[in-house]
C-alpha cells in the first residue's frame, strides 16, 4: 500500500510490531461505514465517478458480509483493517478499489472509526445502565420497609432500609450515565477529511460525511482532527467510574452472601461450588465485577501515559490506544450484565437482617435526638449522655432497647417511659423522612419516581 520508494519488505519483527490487525479488526463495522460515507462524498463531489462509487460501495458491502460470516482472511502483512480491507476490495473491484483513499489518509480514517466505536459502545453502555437502574429500583420498592443495618467504617451505625441501600446504587448509575453522556457530547464531531494532519486540496464535502456518520459537525481543526484521543480518555475515565461502583457494590454482595452475615442468598444461577469444599457457595460473579475493575482503571491510566508525551499530530504511539479500549468497554458491559443479573437474582434474608439491625446499639442516635426534641439538650451534651447509658447497657450486657428504665434514668433523672417509641430499630427508620432519609415512605416514593423516569424514553 505504501511500498512505491521501499526496496526490499520490513524484517519479521518489524512486521510483528507494526501490526494492530488482531486488535483493531474489531473496527471492521465502523471502517465499513466511513469508508462508505467517504466514497459517496467524493462522488458527490465529482472527485471519483459514479460507477466507481458504485463499485466501491458494492464491494465493501460484500466484504462487510465476508466479515460477518467468518469468510473474511486477515492478513498480519496488511498491518491493520484499514489495509486489509482496502487489499480485499482490491480483489473485488480491481483498479477502482485505488480510489478510495484520495482525500484521506488512515490517520483521520482512524481517529473516525475509532470515535464511532467508543460512541457505539457509550450507547450500548448506557442501555445496559438503564436496565440495570430499572432492575435495582423494582426491587427497592419491593424492600422499601426491608429492615437492616447502615454501616460506617463497617460498623452497625444507624438502621436503615433495604430498598434505599439499593436505591444509593441507582443514583450512583445515573451520575455514571450522565458522564458517558457528556463525553459523547464532545466525541461527536467527524476527523474524516482532516486526511493525514494538513486537510486537503480537494473540493471534499465534510458536513456530509459528518452528517451520514450520525456526527454533529466536522472537526473544527484538521491537525486537533487527528491528534486528539481525550474522547477515548474521557469515556475510559466514565468506565473506570462506572466500573468503582460497579466494584463496591460487588464488594457488598460478597460480604452480604457470606455465611457469616447471611443478609442476601443468590441462586445457583450466580454462585459456583468448590472442587473440594462441598458446603462452598461462591459469589464469583461479584468477586470478577470487582477484580474486573482493575483492569478498566489499568487501561485509563496506559492511555494517559501513552498520550502525555506526544507532539502533534498523529504518532504511531496512538495505535496503543485501541486494546486497552475495547477490553475495559467490554468488560465493563460484561460487568453490568452481571450486576443486573445479580440484582434480579438476589433474594434477602429480611428476620436477618432486622436482627442484625439492632445489633451494637444502632438507635442510639435515635435516643439523642429524643434527648434534644424532649429535653431541649443541646445536641453534644445529648451525644456526651446518650454516649454514658450505652455504656451502662454495654456493662449490662443488654441492649440499648432493653435497659431499664431505672438504669436510664441514673444517668439522666428526666427520662420517661416513652423513650422506648424511639429506641425500635421501626420507630427509628420510619422517623428518617428528611429529604432523601431511608423512612419507607420516602424510599417507595423515589423507587417509584426512578421507576417512572426509566420508562421514558431516552432523548437524543
Ligand atoms: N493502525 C493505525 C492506528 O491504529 C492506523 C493509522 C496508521 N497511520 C499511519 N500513519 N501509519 O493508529
């Protein structure tokens, strides 16, 4: 393809590293498609004939199927799936394959595959998100009284409800969406045109490739056309995010399944045995969306190193960017499928987890705050009070609902019976309705709200 002044092929290993075939064939759709766009333009443009648009549309169509069936031969020699195609029609078309490369060069053809891959995989990401909300915010209105303990520092902290746990995910997901949104906002303008950094000297039409690529624009400046990755750095970066989450949540439902906590059971659907423990029942899905994550940050951070040093415009340095890519995207579209199915799956243990809420004093805040409302103590000096009657119980051996009265009092004489209302872990969660507080009311209200917000359809 570029051999015209080379005497003699590169050696065997020059060959190896030059070649991105095995990585970037997954671009065979996107290459396809701009390579149409093009070839219509330049016709269009009276740059190439009719008849040899033609030829060229037909022949890539063909190979596009070629490709699909698994009848297509890629060939390491060819370096990477711009030429392997272009090689291809060659055979199809003969001469007038040659054509298609005039007013562009693989450097915009690539910067504009590449933008329409990560812009296909951000919007099957966030179809794969939505479902994933949808599943979470049906089973939070389903537990939207589910007792059970809210922790910090993995400590029993104050109860709180099942269904708004959850619903914290569902928030999570929807700011993850709103990055990947953001970041196709600006990935949507066509390099194609810009041809190797410098633009062309044919009468190329670039709003209309832009516009039959489902592009906003073309890209303002041919040499920032070619040069720029920050699309694929910026949705790496909503990925890794994502993929945080994704990981903590993973994390809780590893604890959460273990025998030794029992507040959520998965099905054999999503739990795998051990080879030589009988009793085992592991959360492996879990355990790979978290370990997954590594790699998704990983590939995040090997772009920003890639691209940190690099003059402009186009260095063979940026062919590294596509593996990285498309692992961490699909990964993290395998990773989301697996949480969804979890979510669907997971079925918990509500006596267990009401037990575990009243554990380590949980409602201690709870007899604080009726320390403040009913005693008109200042916060901190309710916090210093509250803080000695747990003690007492804890000597006690009791819990903080079973003190006496009596023992209550020794500590603060005004204290009346009706304290108890408030020390139920019930009492407790249903008295949270603060703006975005985990009383049920609340939760199967925003369940609700997320439920009808995920209906809609996306606008675009
Ligand atoms: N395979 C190359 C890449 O992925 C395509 C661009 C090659 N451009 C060049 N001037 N050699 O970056």
């Amino acid at each position: 393809m570029w051999g015209g002044r080379f005497a003699s092929g590169p050696a065997a290993i020059m060959a190896e590293i030059n070649s991105s075939i095995d990585v970037d064939r997954e671009l065979y759709r996107q290459d396809i498609a701009a390579s149409k766009a093009h070839a219509r333009m330049l016709a269009r443009q009276r740059i190439i004939s009719p008849q040899d648009a033609r030829k060229i549309v037909h022949g890539l169509d063909k190979i596009l199927s070629e490709i699909e069936r698994g009848r297509f031969r890629f060939k390491p020699a060819l370096e990477d799936i711009h030429m392997n195609i272009e090689a291809r029609l060659t055979d199809l078309i003969g001469r007038a394959a040659g054509r298609l490369h005039t007013a562009r060069s693989r450097n915009d053809q690539v910067a504009t595959d590449f933008r329409l891959f990560v812009r296909d995989a951000i919007d099957a990401l966030d179809a794969a998100l939505a479902l994933y909300q949808r599943t979470l915010a049906s089973k939070a209105a389903r537990h939207a009284a589910t007792i059970m303990p809210g922790f910090t520092h993995l400590q029993p902290a104050q109860p709180v409800t099942f269904g708004h746990h959850l619903l914290a995910y569902v928030e999570m997901a929807a700011r993850d969406r709103a990055r990947f949104a953001d970041a196709r906002r600006r990935l949507n303008e066509c390099p194609l045109g810009a041809a190797a950094l410098a633009g062309t000297s044919f009468p190329i039409d670039r709003a209309m490739t832009a516009r039959v690529l489902g592009f906003d624009r073309p890209a303002d400046n041919s040499i920032d056309a070619v040069s720029a990755r920050d699309f694929v750095l910026e949705a790496l970066a909503a990925a890794a995010i994502t993929a945080v989450h994704l990981s903590r949540f993973a994390e809780e439902i590893v604890l959460w399944t273990s025998p030794i906590v029992g507040f959520v059971r998965l099905s054999d659907k999503f739990t795998t045995g051990s080879s030589i423990m009988p009793q085992k029942r592991n959360p492996d899905a879990a355990e790979l969306v978290r370990g997954k994550a590594g790699r998704i940050i990983g590939a995040l951070n090997a772009l920003m190193i890639v691209m940190k040093g690099l003059p402009l415009a186009y260095q063979k340095d940026m062919q590294e960017d596509k593996e990285g890519t498309i692992d961490a995207l699909s990964a993290l579209a395998l990773g989301v499928a697996a949480m969804t199915g979890m979510v669907a799956d997971m079925t918990p243990d509500a006596a267990r987890m009401r037990a575990a809420a009243g554990v380590g004093h949980a409602t201690a805040t709870d007899l604080a705050d009726w320390l403040v409302r009913r005693l008109n103590l200042p916060f901190r000096r309710a916090h210093h009070v509250t803080g000695r009657i747990v003690a007492l119980a804890e000597r006690d051996g009791l819990a903080l609902v079973d003190l006496p009265l009596a023992r209550m009092r020794k500590i603060e004489p005004r204290i009346s019976a009706d304290v108890f209302e408030v020390l139920s872990v019930e009492r407790s969660v249903a008295s949270r309705r603060s703006h975005g507080g985990t009383a049920p009311a609340n939760v199967a209200r925003a369940a609700k709200k997320w439920l009808q917000r995920l209906a809609k359809k996306p606008r675009r």
